[in-house]
C-alpha cells in the first residue's frame, strides 16, 4: 500500500489527556508501525504511564486522536486495544492473585487471536514458569513475576506489545534474559513499544526512540548501539 498510515498498529496524534481537572499529555503524538521496534524514554513522571493509561481508557482522552489500526477510537477501553492486537504488560506486573502461573498464562489468550504462543512457547522461552506452573502466581518472585506478565502478553498473539517499564527493580541477569526474549518477540513479528529508563536495555532492543519531557515528545531519532548512542539516550532519563 502506498499510505504509510496503513501500517500503523497505533497511533496518537496531538492527544490531550487527563486524571480529572490534571492536565498530563499535552499534544502527544507517536506511531508504531507493524514490526517496529521503538523505545519511549524520558524522566519520571513526565507521563509515559499515561501514554498507556490513555490507550487503555484509564486516563481521559480530551483532544486530538486515539488509533488502533485503521479504528479512530474517541473513547479508548482495554478491550478495544486487546480486539486490535495490542497487549499491555502494565508497570508493576499485575499478577492475578488467586489463579496459579499456568491459569495467569491462560487469562492472557482469552482475548488473543492465533499464532505461535501458546503455553508451550512460552514455557520454552521461560522454563522457570513451567518448574512453577502451579504455583499461585504471586508466590513468584519479582523477575518471575515479570516473566509471567510477559508470557501472558504474548498469549495472545499480539501485533504489538506495550512494555512499561519491564526491567524496573530486577536484577542484570534476569534483565538479560528479559532482553533475549524482547529480541525474539520482535523477530517473530510483533511491534515493541518499550517504555524504559534502562538506556543499556534500550540499545539492546530498540531500533527508534521517542524521548519525552512534560507529557509530550521532545526528541526522536535511531537508536545506535554504540558508546555515544548510550550517552545520548541517557540525556533525556538524568535527573
Ligand atoms: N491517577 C492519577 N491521578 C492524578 N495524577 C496522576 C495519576 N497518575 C499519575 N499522575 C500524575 O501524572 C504525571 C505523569 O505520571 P506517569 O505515571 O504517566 O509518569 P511516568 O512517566 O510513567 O513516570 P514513572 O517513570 O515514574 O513511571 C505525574 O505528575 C503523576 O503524578
Ligand atoms: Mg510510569
């Protein structure tokens, strides 16, 4: 196709969006196309969670245009991004309390489409779930936990996923192996949206950043995988 938009999974164009009389996003714009692989960094608070959290209906969308797909959605909600393929590994894992690793896993496909995760593929990528498929799911520990989220995302086959903030709190080696898997997904086919403030999990994974300041996008570019691209990234999450 000739219109690049068609290959948008996502895209907001000049969103305004609030917590009730708190104005948050100001104008945000940003895309992902089928396949991408882009990295939204910036400083804390400056409402990269908010991002989400307007994809998800969470936060008031007040101006400007949510759209999943080819779909302008004037009141976004979790289930019309999950009918479009795009799953949310929300900041701080979310775990089903109740239900055991495997069920968490099994709640993820229940909104999915077909494709090639199912418990077993990510039971292959993250053996530790299978060793506790029957452990109640917050009995895991926190890298564990962020396993699941991960495994539950991807049973649903998405065309895109939102990470936000995977790596927070978790030791280098499970942040490696998180990073082995985000390079998997990615070559399988599904967009990535990583949203972090780990610039060396950055240039591992993505290939395009936006960087954000007071709830909008003030910078963009290629992400190099180099000393100096490492240098650059970090100048948009210093405090
Ligand atoms: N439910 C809420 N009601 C009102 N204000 C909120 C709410 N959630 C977040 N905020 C405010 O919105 C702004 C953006 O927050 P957001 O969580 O999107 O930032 P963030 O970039 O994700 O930060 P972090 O890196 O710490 O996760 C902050 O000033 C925050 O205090
Ligand atoms: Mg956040």
């Amino acid at each position: 196709m000739n219109n690049n938009s068609h290959n948008h999974l996502l895209e907001l164009e000049g969103v305004d969006a609030f917590y009730g009389a708190a104005h948050i996003l100001h104008g945000l714009s940003l895309h992902v196309q089928a396949g991408e692989r882009v990295a939204l960094i910036g400083r804390n608070g400056v409402g990269k969670t908010t991002v989400v959290n307007t994809i998800l209906g969470l936060a008031q969308l007040k101006g400007g245009a949510v759209r999943f797909g080819q779909k302008v959605v004037g009141r976004p909600r979790a289930y019309m991004a999950a009918q479009h393929g795009i799953a949310v590994v929300p900041q701080g894992r979310r775990i089903v309390a109740n239900l055991s690793v495997e069920e968490n896993l099994l709640l993820g496909a229940a909104v999915g489409r077909k494709g090639p995760w199912d418990v077993q593929a990510v039971y292959k990528v993250f053996p530790i779930l299978q060793e506790r498929a029957h452990t109640p799911g917050t009995a895991l520990s926190g890298g564990q936990q962020q396993m699941l989220a991960v495994g539950r995302a991807l049973m649903a086959n998405p065309g895109l996923i939102l990470l936000d903030e995977p790596t927070e709190g978790l030791a280098p080696v499970i942040v490696d192996q998180l990073a082995v898997v985000f390079n998997q997904v990615a070559e399988q086919g599904t967009a990535l949206l990583l949203i972090e403030q780990n610039m060396s999990l950055v240039v591992r994974v993505a290939h395009r950043y936006l960087a954000m300041a007071k709830g909008s996008v003030v910078a963009s570019g290629q992400v190099l995988n180099s000393r100096d691209g490492l240098h650059d990234l970090e100048q948009h999450v210093m405090v």
